[in-house]
C-alpha cells in the first residue's frame, strides 16, 4: 500500500517529488504493506470508505466487499481508478476532502468501516477529519487508522513529504476519544523501520529512505513479523489504531 494522497492542502513542488519518490520506493518493501493488510484485516466490515485512496492499492484487497468507497482529493487518481474499476458496481469513487463539508454527504451511506493509512499525518486540522468521520459512519462502526508514531522521529525525512506530526498513543487516544471513538487495539508496528528512520531522518538529514536499505528491509519482514507477534515491541515506526464509533462525542 502505497502512501495515500494527503486529502487537503497543495503540495509545493519540493514537497510533491519527495512523496513521489517515497511512493515509488513503497513498491519495494510490499511484505511491509502485506504485514500491514493483516494486522487490520479481521477489523474490516462489509461496507468500507477508505479515506486517501491514492493509487488504489488497498481498494485491490477488498473488491470481494458489498461496498468499497475510496476518497481522495486528487481528481487525476479518482479519475484513473474509476476507469479502471468501472465493471465493479459495488467500487464507487470520490474526490472530496475529509475536512470539507461535502465529504458529509457520505453519511447516507451507512459505512461499517472507514478505513485510512498514513494519510492524518498530512491534514493540518486533524480535528476535523477525525469528527467528520465520526459523523459519516454508522453507530458502532470501526475506523482504522495507520500513522507514523512518535514525536521524536520526526525529521527531515517527516518534513520532505508533508507530514505535520508523529502520534504517540496517548496523543491517538486523545484525538479519538474526544471525537466520539472508544479505542480498542492500539499497537506499535516494525521496530527495526523505526530505528532505520530514525538514522536517516535524524542523525543523516536524508530526504528519502535510500533503496537499497528497503529491499534488504523487505527480505526480514517474515522474521520481523514473527517475532513482533510474539513480542509486541514498546515502539515502531507505524502506530495501528481501532476504535469504535460512539452515539455521540464526549462533551
């Protein structure tokens, strides 16, 4: 799964390439994204919205739902994706900005899951894309997000492509809960990516990660894997989020 679209703001060109790249380069550490896909599966519902769809990667794993709604604010991704998934009546397709008013038109829908991944980190007024999901979903609907985790990885690598922040847990459990979500799991994934950020990010000032580092990365993924299962680790560099959507925000 490839970094999503950041869902408002225009990227200055610098910006653009850096997330270009970085998009380019994901390709290469797809037992991550597989990783990934796994961990959040069994949360999934039938009717999803995937929020910063991008390229459609994760919309290619869920074609076997009743409803797949994937939004972004990138006209040229929706318009590529809805030509390519036109033969899917049950994969529909918006531009819409999760902060923006019209996005709330989805709340006729009637979504079990919204779903976004390393997409928060970008939006400036993160309050309003968390209560705006809020509002879309059904009562005891899941919302599942993936973001970078801890403030003290952030770097130069974080300010190349756009991200404001790094969410430790209290700061995810805060911004849910006070939107209305009662937050189930909450876990740090890949502890070894953390530390090779951290190196490029902070000690060697690089813009991206270098190639070569992600395909040897990608080879250690099913060892990282097991041993994370059997040991959840005390930091990583993605943090996992579940939460279920209450009636109502707290006051």
């Amino acid at each position: 799964m490839a970094p999503q679209s950041p869902p408002s703001g225009a990227l200055d060109a610098a910006t653009a390439a850096a997330l270009q790249r970085v998009r380019e380069d994901r390709l290469l550490i797809d037992g991550v994204d597989a990783w990934l896909f796994e961990e959040f599966a069994p949360y999934l519902g039938r009717r999803v919205l995937e929020v910063g769809c991008g390229l459609g990667n994760l919309a290619r794993l869920l074609t076997d739902r009743e409803l797949y709604c994937g939004v972004d604010n990138s006209v040229e991704s929706i318009a590529t994706l809805a030509k390519e998934w036109g033969g899917h009546p049950n994969l529909r397709w918006l531009v819409a900005d999760v902060t923006s008013p019209e996005f709330l038109s989805l709340q006729a829908v009637g979504f079990d899951t919204a779903i976004s991944l390393n997409v928060l980190e970008h939006v400036e007024d993160q309050d309003t894309a968390i209560a705006n999901l809020h509002q879309v979903l059904g009562p005891g609907a899941r919302l599942i997000l993936v973001a970078p985790a801890h403030r003290w990885l952030y770097g130069s690598m974080d300010r190349a492509i756009g991200h404001c922040r790094r969410y430790s847990r209290d700061d995810m459990r805060t911004l849910l809960t006070r939107h209305g979500f009662r937050v189930g799991k909450m876990s740090y994934l890949n502890a070894l990516g953390a530390l090779g950020w951290l190196v490029n990010g902070r000690v060697l000032q690089r813009r991206t990660p270098p190639a070569g580092q992600l395909r040897v990365f990608n080879r250690l993924v099913p060892a990282l894997k097991a041993v994370e299962r059997l040991l959840p680790p005390p930091f990583g560099i993605s943090l996992l989020a579940i939460a279920e959507r209450r009636d109502a925000p707290s006051p």
